[in-house]
C-alpha cells in the first residue's frame, strides 16, 4: 500500500494536488457511500499545480504510470495484470457486437473460455441474440501463431539485446559481490586495528578482541571462496560458447516459446508487448468466426477462425459432407468404411476434435434420411415386426427370437438386400408365442407341438 501511494502521489512527479481523497456520500436508500474516491484522477484535481516540487520522474511518466495501474487492476473493462491462468489472451479480448471486453471463465475442471457477458448484465438494445463465447485454446493457437512470425524478423535484434541484458545482470551480480566482500575486508581491518591498540596487560579485552577478529577473518575466508565457485559458474562476461546457444534460442522463437522455462506469464508479457486486443465477433449459427488482432502502433489484421461448433449442421463444409457422405452410401460403403474414408481425406467433425466413428457416421446418416433397411417402417407389411420390437412386446430378449427363426417356430422373411430378418405374427400368433416364451427350456417346449408349429400364413 506504501508504494501504491508514491506511485499515485502527484508529488512523486513534482507536482501539487489537493485534495488527494474524495469522501463518498450515503444512499439514504441503500446505506452504501457513493462516489468516493481515495486516489482521485488528475483530471478531477480542483488544484493542480505543476514543477512545484523537484520531482523523480516527468509529468509525461506520471501519466503513463496512472493508466498502466488502472489497466492492471482486475476489474470490468481493464486488461488487467498478466496472471498464472492457462488462458493466454485474458484481458485482451473484445467483443466486437458490443465493444467490451470479453472475460476469461475456468469452469470446473474443464478448459478456459472467453464469453462476454453485456448482452445479460445490460440489456444492450439492437442484440438479437447473446454475444456468445469461445474456447480460449481456439483463439490462443492463432494469436501466438501470428505473434512468433511477427517476431522472427527481429530474431538478431533480439540475441543482441537478450546477451547484452545476460551480461548486464551478471555485471550487477558481480558489483554487489564485491560490496559484500568489501563489507567484511572492513570489517576484519577494524577488527585487526582494535585488537593491536588494546593495552598487553588487559589480558581478558584482547582475547576477546582477538576472537572477535578470528571470527571476522573466518566470515572474509567464506565469502571469497563462496565468490570463487560464484565466479567459476558464472563469469563476468559471456563466453563465445554462451553467446552462441542465446543466438541460437532468439533465432528459434518457436523453441524458446515452447520451452519448459517459459512460464505462461511470460508467454503474457510477450504477447502485449506487441498485441494491444483482440477482437472477435463469435457466430453462434457458424464454426466460422472473424478475428482482428490490433498491433501495438495501430496496425491491424483479419483472420478467419474455425472454431469448435455442436451440431453438423454449422460446420462450414457442411453441404459438401453430406453430399459426399451421400456418394459413399450409394456406393454400397458400411459405416465403419465411410467414417475411415471421410478421415483420410481430412474432414473434421463438431468440436473439432477426434474423427469420425461408426456410431457418429449411423446417427447423421439417419437425420439424413439414408438409413439401410433395418427399422424402416415402410418394408413392414400387416402383422409383420423386426425382431428387436417383437422381443421388446413379448417380454424376451432377441437371441431367443432368432433362436425361433432357427428352428423353424416362427414365420420369417428376409429384406431385399438380404440382409435382415422380418418375422410375422398375428394375434394368435403373439398368444401363442407369450406361452412358448414362458417355457424355461426349449427341450420341453419342443415337446408341445402346440406351441412350436407356427399356423399356416395367408398369402398376400
């Protein structure tokens, strides 16, 4: 709080303000004060008077350190600090329906997402519809995509400056291991220099005085070895060696972002040091999305990001995948058969993720209206059931009804392909086949011909 309060303070750039504080005043209706303040803005100053102080830093500065504090501070409409949260844009996006910032949610165990939430808290007029969301892996991916090769040109400019700040930080290590080696070289010296004035006949003040120097030597004899192993491990200057593998790192960005070391907040850092938003207008209807990534300057660029959707039906490619899954159908082609050809000619299915399976495949088939013969209403005539149903209605599983089939107990005919059986039973059928059904074995009920011999079917 101390130094939240210099930064804050006017005098720190030399100037005078008053008052620094603004008391709040109570809602009779709520009890709660409003509009007080306890830093107020420079702006909002009744009294400012400028270079009436020496100051540390210019009025330009002051400023700019006003707005980067209020940027910092996690709150709506603030970018906010960089922080250890695995989302990399935090802060950063914005929805452009709306134009505010879109807010980084952690629900549960499950990934980050960006979602903007104007159109609840609000009410915002002339929306039709929320704002929407979108995972924060989607939009990451891009954005360091396009920041890296942003950064590749400057890969000299940056092992330059990246060997100049190592050898700049190791210089600084070694000037305060010499302050600390010149601390303790006083401090023996005057150790020394009280132990030879003291007087021979005071035997007790010199040998304390000589182990208070014993004591010191010791403590100067640490700290130079410890110097020593410092200075081999680390020298004052960079080796021809060092300087190499921190060339070798700025030039591969892509390895140093991707490097263990590389915490997520400086992976941060690096993108708002050359990305000032984000902005994103999420399409609910479409897993097509337009993004803008404005660069610090002012510069902008549009991109076109697939994101991941629900439903078949907004996937981008959608016309061309039912046509095609249309062909390998009429081609005769299995699910299991169609799901592999449709991978290994790079379709993707919703959310992005996986690939195509065999059940996926049986369920868009049949919302396509191309299911196979089995269950299709229209290849029953009267009295007849695939077997699954005539189970289901008797009460029995359907291996027994195929084991019926098998013996001969129960009329069948096949589908045209071939394929699938459909078996017949009228109601004196189904009275008769619950009874043979409540047999336990089938050898006793093969003794009841009453109950195996199906009765003779009328032709059509």
């Amino acid at each position: 709080m101390r130094i939240l309060a210099i930064l804050r303070h006017p005098f720190y750039a030399g100037t005078y303000g008053f008052p620094l504080h603004r008391s709040g005043k109570k809602n009779p209706l709520t009890g709660v004060a409003e509009g007080g303040k306890w830093f107020v803005p420079p702006d909002e100053l009744p009294v400012l008077i400028r270079d009436r102080l020496p100051a540390y830093i210019t009025w330009e500065q002051y400023l700019a350190n006003q707005e980067q504090l209020q940027q910092n501070r996690a709150l709506k409409g603030s970018r906010g600090a960089p922080r250890r949260g695995e989302a990399l844009l935090a802060g950063l996006v914005v929805c452009e329906k709306c134009g505010h910032h879109m807010s980084t949610r952690y629900p549960g165990d499950k990934k980050p997402s960006y979602q903007c939430h104007e159109y609840y808290t609000e009410a915002m007029a002339g929306l039709p519809e929320p704002c929407g969301r979108i995972a924060a892996a989607t939009l990451d991916d891009l954005v360091a995509r396009e920041v890296l090769r942003a950064l590749e040109p400057a890969a000299l400019e940056l092992s330059l400056r990246a060997s100049d700040d190592v050898e700049h930080n190791r210089q600084r290590l070694h000037e305060q291991w010499h302050l600390r080696l010149e601390r303790v070289r006083q401090e023996a010296a005057r150790a020394e220099r009280q132990y030879q004035l003291a007087e021979p006949e005071n035997r007790l003040v010199a040998r304390t005085l000589e182990a208070r120097w014993e004591e010191t030597l010791k403590r100067q004899r640490q700290e130079e070895e410890e110097y020593d192993r410092f200075l081999a491990q680390q020298p004052a200057t960079l080796s021809p060696a060092e300087r190499q593998r921190i060339r070798a790192l700025s030039e591969n960005i892509t390895q140093l972002w991707d490097d263990a070391g590389t915490s997520v907040i400086d992976r941060k850092q690096i993108v708002r040091c050359v990305v000032e938003r984000v902005m994103i207008a999420v399409d609910r209807t479409s897993e097509l999305n337009n993004v803008t990534i404005v660069w610090q300057g002012g510069m902008t660029t549009s991109y076109q990001l697939a994101r991941p959707v629900m439903s078949f039906e907004q996937l981008k490619d959608y016309r061309r995948l039912t046509e095609r899954i249309r062909e390998l159908h009429a081609a005769g082609l299995h699910h299991v058969q169609i799901a592999e050809t449709l991978n290994r000619e790079g379709a993707v299915p919703p959310r992005r993720r996986g690939v195509f399976t065999k059940s996926g495949i049986g369920d868009l088939i049949r919302r396509l209206g191309l299911a196979g013969e089995l269950f299709r209403k229209d290849l029953l005539q009267r009295n007849e059931w695939w077997i699954p149903d005539l189970a289901r209605e008797l009460g029995v599983i359907a291996v027994k009804v195929h084991y019926w089939v098998k013996r001969g107990w129960i009329h069948y005919r096949r589908t045209p392909t071939g394929k699938h059986l459909i078996v017949w039973a009228d109601e004196g059928e189904l009275l008769r086949l619950r009874k043979l059904a409540g047999k336990k074995s089938s050898w006793f009920a093969a003794k009841h011909p009453e109950l195996v011999i199906p009765k003779k079917r009328r032709a059509k």
